[in-house]
C-alpha cells in the first residue's frame, strides 16, 4: 500500500512539475528575446519566478531536495533580476536556461527511478556568481526627484519602489487613480479598470484604501506609469468614482500599493494517460463488437429479407454505429494535445546545439495548436529532436561558408505541423546546402551499403541516408556523426504507421516531411484479400485502388510496375513478400496504391473487401520486427489478420532488384 502511494505521490508531482516546466520554457524564449533588443518586460520575469517558485514548494512538498534547492536558487537570482539588482544580459540568460535543464534532468530522473541523480552544484556556483556580479540599490534614489509622499514610498513592496524607479528613470508620467466601487461589483469593475490601464502604461501597485465603511463602498488607490498625456488618461479613465491625479515631479500626491490576487479559472482536470488508454481499450472492444453485431445484421438480412427481426437489428446496429462513433470522438478528443508542447523544447535544443558547433540558427515554428494524440506526440519527441540535429549539424552551413554563398549570416530552421484530413503533417526545413546525392552515394558504396554497380534512382539515393550506420559526417560530435539518428526517425514514424519524404536541393536547403495518423487507438483501414489470407492496409496510407489487366504490367530492371497517368509505378506482389500460396491469376488485378508524393507503390491484392474501423493490437515480441507487419486486428466475424505496415513495404519494394 505504502509503495503505491508513493508511486501516486510521484505521478502527482511529475504532471505539476511538468506543466510547470513547459511554462517556464516559453517564457524563457521571451526572457532572452528580452536580453537581445534591451528591453524589459517585467511581466515575463513576474511569470518565470511565480513559475520557479511554484516549483521550489511543489518539490518541497514531496521531498525532492535537489529539485527544491536549485529552484531556491534561481527564485533568487530572478528576484535580483526583477528588482533591477542584476541586469539583463546573455550570462543571466545562459545560466538560467542551464537551471532550467539541469531541474528537468533531474525531472526525467524522478521518473525514472524517484531517485534525483543530476549533480547541481555547477549550476549553482553559476547562479552565485551572477549574484555576486550583480549590483545593489543606488545611493540616491530616482524616486526623489518626484514630489511624492514618502509615506506613499514607505508602504511599496521592494519590487513595486523598484518598479516606480524605472518609470521614474525613463521619465513616465505617473498618476495616482483613485476608484470607489460598489461592494457588490466592484471585482468586475476593478477588472475594467486595470485592463483600460494596463493598455496605456504599468500599474506599480494597486491597494484598497482603508477608512471606508462597507455601505459606502470600497475604495481603491492605483499607482499607474505612462507615456501618455494628462488629457488622454482622464478621457480614458475618469469617471463617476474614479479620479485621476498627476504626480508632479518636484511635487506631489498619494497613492498605495499591492500585488493582485491571482486566481486559478481553469476548469481543466488532469487525467493520467494510463486510465485513458484503458477506456479507449474499452471503446476498442466495443468496436469490435459492433463490428460482429454488424455482420450478424448482414448474414440475417441475407437469410430473412428486410423484415422482421432483420429489420430490428439492422436499426439498433446503426443506432450502436452512431453513438459509439460520438463516444470514440470524445474518447479521441480528450487524448489530443497541441504538438506545440514539444516544439517548445526543441526551440531549447537548437539554442543550445547550435551554441555547440559554433552556428547562429533560429527555429521558426508554425501550428503549435494543431492537436496530435497524447502518446503519439510523446514518441515523435525523439526522431524531431534527431532531425533538427541532422539539420544543424550536416544543413545549416558555418557563418563563414553562408557568407561566401551570400546567405544571411542567421541560419533558418522551420518546424510546422498542420492538419489534413484524418492526417497530421509535420515539416522540418532548413535553408542549408542541401543533400548532395552523389556524395550520399560515395559514402554508402565506402561504408558497404551499396554496390558500386547497383543503379540507383535520385529517390534511392535519398532513402540511403535512413540506412542504419549511415552518415556523411567525417568527424564525431556530440551533436551528430556516429551513424546513428535517421535510421531511427525512420523506424519511430513508420511504428506510429506514419511516412517520411524528403526534398532537396543544393545550396538552397532540405525539407523532412513527417506524415501521420492523428491517433493509432482507433482508425480506419482498407480490408484486401490475398490468396486464401485478409490483411488491414491503413486508410490513411492509401491513395486510391484501381484494377488493371494483365497486360498493363511491364518488367523494369527486374521490377514489375506499371504506369498510371504518365508516371511509373512499381508494384509488390503480398503473396510473394509473406510467402503464401500463389493463386490462379485472372484476366484483372487489383492494385491498392499507397504512400506519400514520390514514395509510392502499387500493392497487387485478389480482391477488396471494403472499409473497416480497427483496433491495432500488438502481435508479441517475437513477430514484432517481420517487415511490412504493424500489428492485428479482428474484424468482426472474429478473424484475426495483420495489419500491414506500408513504410517498410515500400522499402522492401525500393531493395528488391
């Protein structure tokens, strides 16, 4: 009992923390935005130590000393930072985009064994040595040259004197505004209030005034910074109730402070994967089982005719059709999260491995909102992450080198995602060199890939880079060159049953384009048949079906293919890639066209059954690594088949000679 809790207790603290962590991460793109142009946002810095802090008490709480320690620390350093002790430059930025890393490592380590493993005190001598860097309040306060009251001055927060420092310093106009509301609106109407300042300036400190009985209302005092005139913040503001006041400098008025309280609205409950993959199990049996009430409604239809009890189940089948479709919608809808949640991560990762090799490269991303199931988005994390490595390290040139060609000096790398149809679309594009095919071909023939004679298509050349144990690079980083990587992303998105294409040309750049399902936990397949078996193509693989005759078919260097509207297709015959008995052929074939842009392939099918709604299911370890097998269903007359796996056929396609 006391293990499971433990294990609750960790998975509590884990989904805070990260939900926390990924805040901060956004926040901290700002935060250095900040650092270049010179400008200061104190709201950004606000959100990141209210982030922190949260942290700092969240792991507290659970008992995660290191992770609470370090958030100490940097709660700090960010104090600092927000009271104008420490200015904003590339050191505080680098070293707080290291603590960020070091508490998600120290994170990932929690969740892997509970154990906080990561050393910090690099971290933390980085931290204290900013500190020590910074500098203190100044001995002659900017505050004195305004003529205000110093009992007004006296009851500031430190950061909110600082904050009236800084509008003092870039020579603001400030106002006191004084509002009375009535007791019983006066939330909604202070909400108006600070949202018509807070378009015109800063609000330094907003407190209510004392003195007031509770039938006359209730007063508020709000201290306001602005570049605007004296006239336009009255027409915007004054009202019945409310009254503005310039503070003169080198004369004076009154005003009070007071930090808002902040209020969670959100209506948002936090559900584990775990209990949302056992009812989408659920909604996966129930499929199933539509499926069989289906065909029995079929098999008594063709034994009864329309009438009677056929006629009774045929309407309840397609009422269960219907509402079974609106709850998977909901199951399916309530797994789907933004894909942005990881392009923010990989924003970091490019900052940090271009810092690596010596590049100034920007990731521009586009559709962070475009919705992906739960799991899938978790599991696309690492081949994104390999391909932006591939891009830094072997597509984006040197500064130098894009100089010569007459680049600008700021490499691009552009990450997007967008729906279409029941698909989603992700795109990696950098404006780099470019692959140069028959360097790709030299390599492979040296590493043992390729023959030296083996004729290969621009495509072919293309696809070698996927190869286990390929790589251009001629010298080992820690950021690529090893071989490893892209044979990786390739086998991570045709799991998740998705595709990759790439386009490229030299000196203008490279571009992965990443196709999936939008979830694997229900989705629709092609039902075909071969020889005496029945396999599942996935729908969202298939481009068309046709049927040709025999004739139609040609032999190109020992592969059959045919053409279709001008363009060569090659074919791959099922029976002969699983071995099954091959069947008397008849005038007519039928070919199930699937892929994606150039990677397309005809598969040659006896017969099509028509479509179906599946369920994937594992098919074990020892079957899991057959290619062209993704997984298997049953259908609904209780026959179990496989589904296929569409990259790897076209794959195995592309080798066969």
């Amino acid at each position: 009992m006391s293990a499971k809790k433990d294990e609750r207790s960790k998975g509590e603290f884990l989904a805070e923390a990260e939900d926390i962590l990924e805040d901060l991460n956004q926040h901290l793109i700002h935060l250095e935005e900040m650092a270049v142009g010179g400008t200061f946002d104190p709201d950004i810095v606000n959100a990141i130590f209210r982030g922190v802090h949260s942290l700092k008490g969240l792991s507290g709480m659970f008992g995660f000393d290191k992770v609470s320690g370090l958030s100490h620390q940097l709660e700090s350093l960010l104090d600092a930072l927000r009271l104008g002790k420490v200015e904003i430059n590339k050191q505080v930025t680098s070293t707080i985009f290291t603590a960020l890393d070091r508490l998600k490592e120290l994170s990932e380590d929690i969740s892997r064994g509970g154990v906080e493993r990561a050393e910090t005190a690099d971290v933390s001598a980085m931290i204290d040595e900013v500190l020590a860097d910074g500098h203190g309040a100044e001995k002659k306060s900017p505050i004195d040259d305004l003529e205000i009251d110093k009992s007004l001055v006296a009851v500031l927060t430190e950061y909110e004197e600082h904050r009236l420092k800084e509008n003092v310093k870039a020579r603001n106009t400030i106002f006191l505004v004084k509002a009375r509301f009535d007791l019983t609106t006066f939330d909604k109407d202070l909400t108006t209030l600070n949202d018509k300042l807070k378009g015109m300036g800063e609000i330094v400190s907003t407190l209510p005034s004392s003195g007031m009985s509770p039938e006359s209302g209730i007063e508020f005092n709000l201290l306001l910074g602005t570049k605007e005139s004296e006239e336009k913040v009255k027409s915007e503001v004054e009202a019945a109730g409310i009254e503005v006041v310039t503070i003169k400098y080198k004369s004076e008025k009154k005003a009070e402070p007071a930090a808002p309280t902040l209020r969670s609205l959100s209506k948002t409950v936090r559900v584990d994967i775990g209990k949302l993959d056992r009812l989408m199990n659920i909604v996966g049996e129930l499929v199933l089982s539509k499926n069989i009430i289906a065909q029995i409604s079929k098999e008594l239809r063709g034994m009864q005719g329309f009438t009677g009890l056929a006629v009774d189940l045929h309407k309840a089948s397609r009422t269960l059709e219907r509402k079974l479709g609106e709850l998977q919608e909901g199951v399916i809808e309530v797994r789907m999260v933004p894909i942005g949640q990881i392009f923010t991560r990989l924003t970091q990762a490019v900052r940090k491995y271009a810092g690596e090799v010596g590049k100034d490269i920007e990731l521009d991303t586009f559709g962070e909102d475009t919705e992906l199931d739960k799991l899938m988005v978790e599991d696309m994390s690492d081949p994104l992450m390999h391909l932006i490595r591939n891009s830094i390290d072997h597509g984006v040139e040197s500064p130098k080198e894009r100089a010569r060609r007459g680049k600008p000096a700021k490499g691009r790398i552009m990450l997007n995602a967008f729906p279409k149809g029941n698909r989603v679309v992700i795109t990696v594009e950098d404006d780099g060199a470019g692959i140069d095919h028959e360097k790709v071909r030299r390599v492979a023939v040296d590493k043992g890939l390729c023959e030296e004679s083996t004729t290969l298509t621009r495509r072919d050349m293309l696809d070698l880079i996927f190869l286990p144990g390929f790589s251009t690079s001629e010298t080992v980083s820690e950021v690529s060159g090893r071989g490893v990587g892209m044979d990786v992303v390739k086998k991570n998105v045709s799991k998740l049953s998705g595709m990759i294409d790439i386009e490229t040309e030299i000196g203008v750049g490279t571009k992965f384009t990443i196709t999936l399902p939008i979830t694997l936990a229900i989705i629709k397949a092609l039902i075909v048949e071969v020889s005496a078996d029945t396999f599942a193509v996935p729908l969202a693989s298939v481009l068309e079906s046709l049927m040709v005759t025999r004739d139609k078919i040609s032999t190109i260097e020992k592969r059959e293919v045919i053409s279709l509207r001008g363009e060569t297709l090659p074919l791959l015959r099922l029976d002969r890639v699983f071995g099954l008995a091959r069947p008397e052929e008849g005038d007519f074939l039928y070919v199930v066209v699937v892929g994606m842009a150039e990677r397309r392939l005809g598969l040659v099918v006896d017969r099509l059954v028509g479509q179906q709604e599946i369920v994937i299911k594992s098919i074990g370890d020892k079957l899991k690594n057959v290619p062209g097998v993704a997984g298997a269903t049953e259908l609904g007359d209780n026959e179990v088949v496989l589904v296929l796996d569409v990259e790897s056929l076209i794959d195995e396609a592309t080798q066969r000679r």
